[in-house]
C-alpha cells in the first residue's frame, strides 16, 4: 500500500466524521493565522522603523543619548533637552565633507500634530525606504513665511486642503491655551503617504518659527507681541538663534566616523552625532522583549490548535475500536492502523495550516491599506514565500510527532479488542 491510498483512506474517514474535523481544522487555521499575522505585522514594524529615514549619515543634536536623538528627531517622540546654537549648526555645516544638511526646529503644534520648522533642502534630502524621495501628492514646497506644507496624515485626518489656512500652537500637546493665532499658515503642499512620521508632520520654515514667537518669553506671550504683526514680521529678515537637530549628507561615508568624533569632542557646547542605522538597532533591541513575547504567545497559540486535533482523535479512538477491528479482519496489518492514524492528523494539520495562510494573505491584501494608513505599517510580500512553507511543514511535522500518540494506541489494540467492545 503506497502513501495515497493512505491519505485517501484517511480523507474517507474524517469525511465520515466530517463536523468533528472540520472544528478540528478550524481551530488549527486560526492559530495558523494568529501566527502567521504576528510574524507578518513584526516583520512589517521592523521594516518600518528600518525604513523610516535612509541617505542620511548623521543626525546631530544636543547631548542627551543616542535613542533620544533620534526618537525626537526622527520619530517626532518625546522632547529635547536642549537646542544646537545657530552657530555650531552653521560650523559643522560648512565643513568641506559634508555634502548637505537639513536643520529642524520642534516645540509646536498644530492640533496634536508636531509642527517641523525646516528647510526646502528637507523635501530634496529626506528619504525614506529604500532611498525612496518624498513626493506631493498635491501642491509645492513653502516659499513664502507664513506658508506651510503638511503630511498626508494630517490633511486626510483634518479635512485640509491647498489654500486652507491653519493656526499653530506652542507646545506639543493636543490641547493648547496658547495659539500663535495673529500669524496663521496658507497650506500650499500636502505630501504623499510615506507611511512614516513624516506623514504626521507639518512643515513650515525656520524663519516661520522664528516670526511667530517674536514677542514671546518663556512659552507665554508678552505685551511686546503686539508690536510684530504679520506684515511687519514679513517684511524682516529672520534667522534663527538655535535648533533642535540636523541631519547631514556626507561626501562619503568613510567620513562619517571622522565627523562623529569631531561632534562628540565639539567644546563650545555638548553635541552629539548618532549614525541611523545603529541608533535604529538599538531601539529596535529595546522593544525586542516584546516582539519574542508575541511571538512566544502565537507559537503557544498553534501548539494548543494543536493539542486539541490530537484531543479529538483519542477521543474518537474509543468509537472508532471496531472500525480498526474490521481493518484488521480485512487484512490490514497493525502499522497499516498506525499509519492511517498518522496520516488523518497529518492532514487535519496541513488543511489547518494551508487554511490559516490563506486567511493571512486574503486578510492582509484586503486590510493593508487599513494598516498603513493607521499604524503607519506597511505590509509587504503579499505572497506566500518560504517562509509559510516552513510554518505549512512544521505544523504538519508536529501534527505527525502528536499524532503517534493515538495511533500507538491503535497499534496495539488486539483484533479481539475490537471485536468484543464492551458498552
């Protein structure tokens, strides 16, 4: 008797207890999917964090350590503990190694929305992915003072269009008390998704943030506010005392470790400089705990679907005693028994698995867009890979070590066992 005859005899046999397997294959393609959708939604976190920033070789700010840097700066998360002066921006920005760089300035907001004061060299030099550049969706970069370009987040989130006007706030919380309502921004440019914190952003330029605080002291406003209105502000030149961060573009890459030295050792003030990729490593060990308790859980989660296909058949063993014992008086010797148990959870396993991977793919081809527009997650490889056919044969295998339990059982009961059931 070959393999198939098994496999068909055994297809035969759940058919004939076809609820039963059916809840049993059930149970096993939801683990599958639990799985499998961690493992996919991990993967894609991490691409993500990875792809958040790329081409840039530094970022620079004040000392305070490298994942603050970079969560700030970045990831628009948490706060500075201090600021780069204008001069030391400008020293390490005209060293002959450095190819470009792109200052920012944070502190306010726009409804719960980090406000960026930048640079046009920002929507040339910042890239995401894979050297990906940003794009606009519609509009143009800022020109003017009191224009401002926003990320696609906040213009789907809020309603806005080109030609809105929008308020800023000082401070980052979603509620301010104190609005920079005298100098509202003329929206000019809304970038496309980038799936980043880009997306989240508004963009306006340093002279901008340097205008609307003009008469400001320590967060509050001071009678002396009155006197820079709009049009006077715009009719200034501007240029800011200090910043938050730059990122720099080098000439070549090799400079990179030269350039950071010379930061760290910098004496007029404490900077720091942190490459990226390395800052990006270390955060991503921080939450690492987390990403193998997921995957702990759903991995505990395939073992318990598992468990229970293996719970079915011995319970069915008992009923099943003298259909094995009319097998016998057929003709079938005692592995045929043990190899027709094995084979019924291999295949209870392998529809599970083969179930579950495809409610993982036809879930994520529908819901991907859902993801990255609110989790900021892209979901990449919407096809099977090597990878799902590892789960498919590792599920399968485990069915196959599980599944010799019940089927040891049926191996040793006697033809006579079978014939004098006792009800």
């Amino acid at each position: 008797m070959n393999r198939l005859f098994f496999l068909t005899l055994a297809a035969k046999s759940l058919l004939n207890r076809r609820l039963t397997a059916a809840l049993t294959v059930l149970s096993i393609a939801l683990a599958v999917t639990l799985f499998l959708g961690v493992e996919k939604i991990r993967m894609g976190a991490k691409e993500s964090f990875d792809n958040t920033i790329s081409g840039t070789d530094l970022i620079v700010g004040a000392r305070s350590g490298s994942l603050n840097l970079l969560l700030y700066s970045v990831f628009r998360l948490g706060d500075p503990t201090n600021n780069v002066t204008w001069e030391s921006y400008r020293a390490f920005a005209e060293r002959p190694d450095v190819a470009w760089t792109v200052p920012l300035s944070l502190g306010d907001s726009h409804k719960g929305y980090r406000v960026i004061g930048t640079a046009p060299a920002y929507f040339e030099h910042y890239k995401y992915g894979r050297r990906q550049d940003l794009t606009f969706a519609e509009g143009q970069p800022f020109e003017k003072l009191f224009e401002t370009v926003l990320g696609a987040e906040v213009a789907a989130k809020l309603g806005y269009r080109i030609g809105d006007e929008i308020t800023l706030s000082h401070g980052i919380g979603s509620t301010s008390f104190a609005n920079h309502e005298d100098k509202p921004f003329r929206v000019v440019g809304i970038l496309a998704p980038t799936g980043t914190p880009v997306d989240k952003s508004v963009h306006v330029s340093l002279e901008a943030i340097e205008a609307i605080h003009l008469g400001w002291q320590s967060g509050a406003r001071t009678p002396l506010a009155k006197m820079f209105t709009k049009e006077r502000v715009e009719a200034m030149k501007l240029q800011p005392d200090q910043i938050t961060a730059f990122l720099v573009g080098l000439t070549s890459r090799a400079a990179a470790l030269r350039y950071q030295r010379d930061v760290m050792t910098y004496r007029r003030e404490p900077l720091q400089a942190v490459i990226p990729g390395v800052a990006l490593a270390q955060l991503w060990q921080v939450v690492g705990v987390a990403e193998t308790a997921l995957t702990a859980i759903a991995a505990f989660v395939v073992f318990t679907g598992l468990l229970g296909m293996l719970t079915a058949i011995l319970t069915s063993l008992n009923e099943r005693r003298r259909e094995m014992a009319i097998l016998r008086s057929a003709g079938a010797r005692p592995w045929m028994v043990f190899a027709l148990l094995m084979s019924e959870a291999a295949l209870l396993a392998f529809c599970g698995a083969l179930l579950g991977i495809a409610a993982v793919y036809l879930g994520f081809a529908a819901g991907a867009p859902f993801i990255e527009a609110q989790l900021g997650i892209f979901v990449g490889g919407l096809y099977p890979g090597l990878y799902d056919l590892l789960v498919l044969g590792a599920v399968t295998g485990a069915a196959l070590v599980l599944g010799a339990v019940p089927a040891f059982r049926a191996y040793r009961n006697s033809l006579a066992d079978g014939l004098t059931i006792r009800l």
